[in-house]
C-alpha cells in the first residue's frame, strides 16, 4: 500500500484519542469562566453522536494503524482516567501491536490507578502540572487537589514508568512558578516541558493578556540556570535544552514558533470524529462506517486535505478534541 501523506508530504504516525470530554478539573486556560463558575464536573457539548464503546475504539485504531503504520496511540480527554473502561482499552491496543501506548492526564487518578495502568501495557504518561504553590494551582485549576497530584507523580516515577511533566504558563497567572516547577522536575529526574498558552476555545483571539512566550520562559530560566539548546528530533513537540549536569528541560512554543512542518500527529475525539489539524476545527466521522475500510480511508484522506503548515489556532475546545 502507497503511504498516506497529505498535500505538504507529511506521514502521519502519532494518533491522539480523546475518550471523554469530561474533566474533574476547571482549568482556566481550558474552561471559560461563564463555563465553569463552580466546583462540577466540566462537561463539553457534543455533537449528537453516541460516545464510542470499547470496542469501536479498538476498530477505528486497527482500521488506522492498517493505513498509517501508527507507532504511538496518546490517551487524553478530557481527563481520561475518568474513562471507565481504561484499562481494557489500554490491552485491545496493545494488542493490535502499536508500540507506544501513552497517556496525557491531570494525575488526579494516579495514586491509585498506576499499577493497573502499567500492567496493562501504558508506556509513558504526560502529567499536567501548572504550579506547586497551592494558592496557584487553585486560581488556575479551581480544584484543591495539589497534594493528590504530587503523590501520583512520585507513584509512578517509583512504579519506573515514564513520567513527563507539562506546565502552560500564563502571564501573571504562574510565570512566578517556573523555576520551582523545574527545580521539583530536575530534583526527581524528570522531564519537563513549559508551554505556551494556545488560543484555543474560549481563548481563541483573546489570550494575549496571559500570554508568555517561550523568549520569556527562557529569560526566567536563565536567571538560575545554565543550559544550552540541543538539536531538535523529527516531528518532535518540543525543543530541548540541556544544563551542564545533563539534566534536559523542554519548551513548547505552539505559538511563536509552530513544529508544524514535521507534524506526524492526527485525532481522534469521543464520538468518532477525526481532525486532521488543531487549526482547522472540520470533523470527519468514522464510526459511522466501521465495517467499510474503504470509506475510512476516503474520509481519513479528507480529513488530511484540512492539515495546515501552521498553527493558527481554533474556536475548538481542547476539552472535546483533547490536550
């Protein structure tokens, strides 16, 4: 079978499934605050369709891993350890012997969830962390859980599975976290990436006032530590760099320097739909022809055609998409 490429050349071998766009955190940067003004569960609106069962997620995956060659299969949401069929989802994909199964989470579920998560066969997680002080970590996540998420980090660094850290600094809001946050990471020997705020959703032409762009990061980082950059990997997120005791550090700059060139990545949402673009919010529903591979891969094809070379942005929530 030829490769499936889109217009620019890019192959596409990372797809992102979203299994829920419920969140048991209120983060700003995801929730508008007319959204969200209390302590409930945060629930995306969706587009009609059922939520997939188990089984259909396992299919599509088959189905794409057959025309993609996928490598890895990242679990987000949502929060997508609210997902309550997790674990079985986690061993249908490594059955079908994608190699690389991880995890994008709040870490609020960690605690008690790791041992059965890695047995099952997650490779790796992404844990989100926007702050350690606790007054901090509430004005952006509404939630009074810091404690929760410490342990379920120090869990599955001690469990040996790989753990990164993610933090989305915001002006104003917990640039004054940065150097804590990294500290914390290079005491436990574990990566961290610092992302820019994404004009996503609700904060879609509107997010320049919190904005703190990667320039930024690095002058605050660069107060206290040494580093130098290091070559950049193929379709990789993030760009490195490396203090003199080896220890690496990340930045994502989604804004003021996309990676989109290299871009390998597609996704897939609860009900169904793929994306081909974070900037380009078109959805390609698949789940209504499960059991006809030829129009997956017409459709598939389609939602390559809205691909962009760059990030732009998107009224699309990340709830519903995926972070």
């Amino acid at each position: 079978m030829e490769p499936i490429v889109d217009k620019f050349g890019r192959s596409f071998k990372t797809l992102r499934v979203s299994l829920t766009n419920h969140c048991n955190l209120g983060c700003v940067y995801c929730v508008d605050d007319a959204a969200q003004p209390s302590d409930v569960p945060v629930i995306a609106q969706n587009s009609g369709l059922a939520p997939l069962s188990t089984s259909q997620y396992i299919k599509i995956i088959e189905q794409l891993h057959g025309m993609l060659g996928l490598e890895t299969i990242r679990l987000t949401g949502g929060e997508p350890t609210l997902y309550r069929e997790l674990i079985p989802l986690i061993e249908g994909i490594r059955a079908t012997g994608i190699p690389k199964i991880k995890m994008t989470t709040n870490g609020s579920m960690l605690s008690s969830k790791i041992e059965a998560l890695q047995q099952a066969g997650l490779t790796s997680m992404n844990v989100s962390l926007d702050a350690l002080d606790m007054q901090v970590y509430h004005k952006i996540s509404r939630r009074r859980n810091l404690t929760r998420i410490l342990d379920g980090i120090e869990k599955s660094v001690q469990a040996g599975i790989g753990v990164k850290i993610n933090c989305v600094i915001m002006k104003g809001l917990n640039d004054n976290q940065i150097l804590s946050l990294l500290q914390f990471a290079k005491e436990r020997n574990i990566a961290i990436r610092f992302l820019e705020l994404m004009q996503m959703g609700h904060l879609y032409g509107n997010f320049e006032d919190h904005f703190f762009s990667e320039r930024s990061i690095l002058q605050t980082i660069a107060r206290q530590f040494e580093f130098k950059k290091i070559s950049r990997e193929h379709a990789a997120t993030a760009k490195y760099y490396v203090m003199p005791d080896g220890y690496r550090f990340g930045v994502i700059s989604n804004e003021s320097d996309p990676f989109c060139n290299d871009c390998n990545r597609l996704r897939l949402d609860s009900y169904g739909n793929i994306f081909g673009c974070l900037s380009n919010n078109t959805a390609i529903n698949l789940s209504q022809c499960l059991d006809q591979p030829q129009e997956i891969q017409l459709r598939l094809q389609e939602a390559l055609t809205h691909k962009k070379m760059k990030f732009s942005g998107s009224k699309l929530s990340m709830l519903a998409i995926g972070g």
